[in-house]
C-alpha cells in the first residue's frame, strides 16, 4: 500500500477542529466499536468540543466506541486537576455516552512501571490496534512524550521529563515538588501501528516545526518526522501553522 499524506489547511482553530472532528465522526459511524488513540493538550480541545456538540443533537454515539489515550503524568491521580484523566473527563468523556470502562489512560499510580507499560501495550494489542489516532506536535518535535532523540521501536515506556517540560509545567502547580518528573507514554511503534493517523495543528509558532517534520529527513531528532512513512496520515492546520509548507 502506498504513502497516503493528505493535508487539510483551515482558516482558524475552529475551522480545524470541526474538520478534524468531521473525520473523527465519519470513522464513528463506519465503525460504531472503533479503537479511537486520543491526545490531550490545546490543539484536540476544539475538536472535542465539536463532537460534544454534534453528540448533543443526536448525531452521534459513542456507546460502543473504545479509547486509549497516548500518555499520563507518573505520580498523579486521576482526581488531580492536572492529570491526563482529569483532562479526558473533563474534555469529553462526561459529555457524551462513552462507557468509561472502555477509555483507556496509563495510570499514574501503578506501582511498578514496567508492568503498567506492558499492561497498556497489552490493552492496545487485544483491541486489535487503533483505528484512528489523533495527535498533537510540540513545538520540538515531539508526539505524545517521545521527545527528540527516541528510539523509533519503542511501545510504551516512562520517560523523564525533559528541565524545560518540567519547568513550563511548573506554572500549573502550587509546588515545585509536586511538578511530575515523569510520564508514560505510548511509543512510536504504538502510534506508527494506527491504521489512520490524524494530526491538528494550529498557530504561527508551530510552522517551523511542521515544516522540519514533513518536508524535512526522517530523524529520530524530529519525533513526528517518522509520520511521513504512514501510510494513511491526514494533517489538518490552520493557515498560519502550515504555512511554511508551500502548499
Ligand atoms: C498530548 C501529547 C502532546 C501534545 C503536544 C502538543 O497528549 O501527547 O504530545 O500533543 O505537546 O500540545 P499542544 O496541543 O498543547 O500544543
């Protein structure tokens, strides 16, 4: 099968997000149980709030739709304010019918690590893979927290916050202390093994990034590089995010 990059360039953050939406909402409907990989930060907001809507006026169901999410601060519960799950239910979970015992998010608390990757690894594997998976890109490359540098192969695994990351995060929290220092996350193996792969990015400060990771080499230096090898990645950005891609 061939390389399929399709780029969807959209006036403002709304427009993205009702068209990332839109995709989202056409892969409910052909596949009402389908494996949705979802992200958290700003860039998926609107989106959720999109779907929220159109699951409002009956348009769709999520009653059967399964999640996994990409990645969870190591160390906070799924109460704290600042967690991944706190995030999801807050985002678009509590919103819609989606049945919670079939969202997905690596917890925080496990004690032992390594046996929680696995355990994550296992859920996405007996799920037959991920039909669609949404993403973000930080602004040095990084998808979920696979920050420059990662190996390609890895499935899921902790990783340390990067001194930058923890300290942008820092503003979010009462304490230094209580800034976590850790996170799990999905690998670029998980996320290369999607079937659709759909990433939103908005905003001026975001175009040099997506110009190194789509026209630029494959590297592990530019995590989101990698997604140039998928063969079904759909891009959706607003004008000023792509505007470096001479489209
Ligand atoms: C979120 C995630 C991150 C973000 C990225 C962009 O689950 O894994 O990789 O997608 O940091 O974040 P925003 O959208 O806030 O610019």
């Amino acid at each position: 099968m061939g390389v399929i990059m399709r780029i969807y360039k959209a006036t403002d953050y709304t427009d993205m997000s009702r068209k990332a939406a839109n995709i989202i909402s056409a892969q409910i409907i052909m596949k009402p149980n389908c494996v949705l990989g979802l992200a958290t930060g700003s860039s998926p907001i609107g989106a959720y709030r999109q779907l929220v809507e159109w699951y409002h006026k009956g348009d769709l169901d999520f009653s059967e739709v399964r999640t996994v999410n990409l990645d969870e601060y190591k160390g906070l519960h799924r109460e704290d304010q600042q967690s991944y799950y706190y995030f999801m239910n807050d985002n678009l979970f509590r919103h819609i019918n989606i049945d919670l015992a079939n969202t997905n998010i690596p917890n925080g608390m496990a004690d032992d690590s390594l046996a929680e990757c696995r355990r994550y690894d296992n859920i996405v594997h007996s799920f037959g893979g991920i039909d669609l998976q949404l993403l973000g890109i930080g602004h040095n490359g990084h998808i979920a927290f696979n920050e420059p540098d990662i190996a390609f192969e890895k499935s899921t695994h902790l990783v340390s916050l990067t001194e930058s990351t923890i300290q942008a995060n820092a503003r979010l929290f009462d304490r230094i202390e209580d800034v976590p220092t850790h996170a799990y996350t999905m690998g670029i193996k998980n996320i290369m093994q999607a079937k659709k792969i759909v990433l939103v990015v908005s905003g001026e400060e975001k175009a040099d990034i997506v110009r190194d990771a789509f026209l630029g080499p494959v590297t592990p230096n530019v995590p989101a590089s990698i997604l140039q090898m998928h063969n079904d990645l759909t891009i959706v950005g607003d004008g000023a995010a792509l505007s470096k891609l001479n489209i």
